[in-house]
C-alpha cells in the first residue's frame, strides 16, 4: 500500500481583525516541511499519525508531505493559502502514484477569493490523483461541509466529541475505512442533510452526550459506516456555513438519506435544549459568588482564540475590578507587550502596566493597573487535546487587587489547568476561574472546578449570532433568522 499524508487547517473567523498570513503557519502556528513531522501527533496530524502507525505493522508506503496549521483568526490572505496549497499539492506529486491519500483539514477555512479552501484543495488533490485512488480526510465539527467536498473526497469524517478528545480515535477510523475501500470491501456513498440552523454541541453535557451516543449506535447498523454531525461555524459569512448530518453507508444510497434526514430533524426539534442559556457577565459573577465552594470556572467564549478572537478582552476582567471580587483567577491574555515589560521588570516588582483591550473594539479598552509580578516563564507550553502541546511562548502571572491573570506572548485559549500551574497559580484555592475558551477547557478544568458557568459577553466569538453583520450565508437559519 502507497500513502500520501498531509495536513493544512485553520479556522477562519470572518468577523476577526487578526490576517492570517504565513507567519500566522510557519512563526506562530505549527508548520513543518516534507518528510519533518516530529515523533508525536500534532493537532490535525492524526491521520498521518495513524498512517505511521500501520505503515510499521503492514509494511505500508507512506509519504508524508507539508503539515501546517495556524491559530484560529480572520481570513487566510490569499499568497499564504495558495502558497501551503501549492507546496502540499507539490508533495503530492513527488510521492508518484498512491492508493490512498489522508488529509488532516479542518473545513472551515476560508482565504481572499476562496470562500472553501478545503473544497478547492480537495477538488485539485482529486485532478492528481484520478478517480481511483482513495481520498480521505478528518475535519473538525465546526466547519463548513460544502458539495465540493464531498464530490472530491471518499470518505470525510468529523470529531465526535467537543471538546475533541477524540481526534485520534476518528482518524483511526478514517484510515480503515479507507483501506477497507481500496481492498474493495466496501463502497462508501454519502448523504448530507442539513438541520436548518447553527449551534454548537458541548458534549459533556446533555443533549450532547445522547447525541454521540446515538451516532455510535447508528454505525453499528447493517450498512452504516460512518455518522457525523457537522456543527458549523457560525462565526464565518460563507454561503455554506450551518450545522448539517453527514452519513456514510456501503452502497445504500437511499439508507444514507433517510438516516441523515431524520437525524437532522430531530437536531432542529431540540434545538432549545441544544441552545442553553448563557448568563451574562453580572449575573454569571453573581452565580458564582452564590457558590458555597470555590473554585467556579467561568468561560468566556467570546474572547476565545481557537475561535479567531483576540483573546485580550478586558470586559469581564474590568467588571471583576469594579466590584471588587479577589480570590480569582483569569487567563490566558495575549498581550506580548505587558509579557515583555513583566520581564524587564523581574519577579517581585510592583509597578503600573496596561493589560489587554490592544487588538479592536470586541477587545474593549486596555487597563490601566498597579499589579504585582508572581512569575515569569519562558518558552511555555500547555496540555492540550489528545495530550498534544500547545505553545503559549513567554508568559507571565501578575497580581490584580487579588485576581491572578496570566499573560501570553502566543495567542491561544485556555486548554489545560497547566496555564496556571506552572505559574504557580493553585485553582484549588480560587473562588472563581475566568478561562477564555468556548468548550476545549472543560477536560481538565472540570476536574478541579465545583462549578462550570457559560457567559454572555461581547466579542468576536459572541453567542448572539443575531448581532453579527451577515450578508452571504443562507437565510433563515435559526437562532439568526426564523425557519
């Protein structure tokens, strides 16, 4: 068996200020060239990382080309997508003829004149190879699932779980059914079927947990390869952006569909218990001070920088100052310049320093502050999902009229409990824990907090759908527009 493997993932947020360029991949991201992916699995390189793997028990063939992937922000300029493109779709044609192709993408990401970069690389990688080798690629849920993708491709299968612990377990899957279909075993044909609106699923909660549930059950059937829900990114004005149902079946067109019909009805028929409420940001600070224990996690997912925000935010932080609320802790803020001076100023200074609020208008205004350094380090990394390390660059813990904030020279969002820890900050002893993250904090946060909050606050990620200015997605779509 001959294999080709690359990656090439971001997560476009089109309401973002920050471009994403080729520093955003080859500086600030994670990049390596052909034949360089280091000796553990790298965010989106669980396809290769499983290829490896058969390729030692099999004796496959695997090529291994480009691997890129950048942080979450506005728009890819179009030098840097077409550039990464063309070096992947290079490898691609060095490797000479292959079986199969596996591809670590994202979905949703979006460049200046490509509205559906993965479409677009799927359609040529489809040019090169022909019709009969197999193509296959892991997306992550939050993306957009377009006709062009599933026209190129034999087999796309999204993260179940969010947060995506399960990123090697899918890959897994795509890698053998994909070698099940160029052995001829199976024959795989897919039905897309779309709910009607746009959400995100936490699936550490209900109705989320059921639902992953019922698509493992689902692929125990007769016939039933591979379910996915597609959540969609709704932070992204593209015509195909929506939460949709993708199935796989063996040949049975007609079980695809009505699989994927019903399962989409049914998400559109809950889509109240999906949408649960958020607080916003008093009567989520009211909650949290109700809480007879400590620490209580309060996410802030409009700042969230996996989701393209700026993750310097200052809303939520001012108010927690206004009413005078100590014993907590808050991170990460990106603020290189407040990390820079924390430096030059040494472990155990006191002096003034202006936090956050640097990048546009959903950061609001910077603080001006007196604050205390507690620790400084350098080249710091976090746990991150599927135990992959997530580069945080220096950072610094400084002291606030009681609340410890960290501070981050790489934009990232909270992943793991380590952001504080290694700062030395105990969130054992916290009152409450401000993360600025949407869902992939929960995996290790819930392991300490007695209590986890959702807010309501302004941002470029807001939970207010309805407030953002689209112009291209198609209407209605719930909660924007009434079906």
């Amino acid at each position: 068996m001959r294999v080709f493997t690359a990656v090439l993932a971001t997560e476009t947020n089109t309401f973002s200020p920050i471009p994403t360029g080729l520093g955003a991949f080859k500086l600030q991201g994670e990049y390596y060239a052909a034949g360089h992916h280091p000796d553990y699995m790298t965010l989106f390189g669980a396809p290769l990382w499983v290829a490896r793997e058969r390729a030692r028990e099999k004796g496959w063939t695997v090529a291994e080309g480009m691997v890129a992937f950048a942080q979450p922000g506005g728009k890819t300029t179009r030098k840097a997508y077409e550039a990464l493109r063309d070096e992947l779709l290079g490898d691609l044609r060095k490797a000479g003829p292959v079986d199969m192709v596996l591809l670590g993408l994202h979905g949703a990401m979006v460049a200046e004149g490509y509205d559906d970069c993965e479409g677009d690389l799927l359609k040529k990688v489809r040019e090169i190879v022909g019709p009969e080798t197999v193509v296959g690629a892991e997306l992550d849920p939050h993306c957009h699932f377009t006709r062009v993708m599933v026209d190129n491709a034999d087999m796309l299968i999204a993260f179940k779980e969010y947060p995506h612990t399960d990123l090697y377990d899918r890959a897994v899957e795509l890698v053998d059914l994909c070698t099940a279909q160029v052995e001829k075993r199976i024959r795989p044909v897919a039905a897309v079927a779309d709910t009607g609106m746009a959400t995100l699923i936490f699936t550490t909660s209900e109705p989320g947990i059921s639902l992953v549930k019922r698509m493992k059950e689902m692929e125990q059937r007769e016939g039933v390869l591979s379910v996915s829900i597609i959540q969609g990114f709704p932070w992204a004005d593209v015509p195909d952006m929506g939460t949709r149902v993708v199935v796989y079946t063996d040949g049975d067109e007609g079980l695809a569909q009505s699989l994927a019909r019903e399962f989409a009805d049914d998400l559109y028929a809950m889509r109240e218990e999906i949408n649960q409420y958020q607080p916003r940001i008093d009567e989520a600070l009211d909650l949290a001070l109700d809480e007879d224990e400590g620490p209580v996690v309060i996410a802030d997912g409009a700042d969230n920088a996996g989701g393209g925000a700026a993750s310097d935010s200052t809303f939520l932080l001012r108010r927690m100052l206004e009413r005078s609320i100590g014993n907590a802790a808050l991170g990460p803020i990106w603020d290189p310049v407040a990390v820079q001076l924390a430096f030059d100023a040494e472990e155990g200074a006191r002096l003034p320093l202006r936090i956050g609020g640097k990048v546009g208008p959903e950061s609001g205004d910077p603080l001006d502050v007196v604050c205390t350094i507690k620790a400084l380090r350098r080249n710091m990394t976090m746990g991150g999902l599927g135990g992959v390390p997530v580069a945080l660059g220096d950072c610094a813990l400084v002291e606030v009229e009681g609340i410890d904030v960290v501070l981050t020279t790489i934009r990232s969002q909270a992943m793991d409990t380590d952001l504080f820890s290694q700062l030395g900050c105990a969130l054992e002893s916290k009152n409450i824990v401000v993360v600025k993250s949407t869902q992939h904090f929960y995996a290790s946060f819930s392991k300490v907090a007695k209590k986890v909050l959702y807010a309501s606050v302004r941002g470029t990620v807001t939970s207010d759908l309805s407030s953002l200015p689209y112009r291209r997605i198609e209407l209605p779509k719930w909660p924007i527009s009434a079906k």
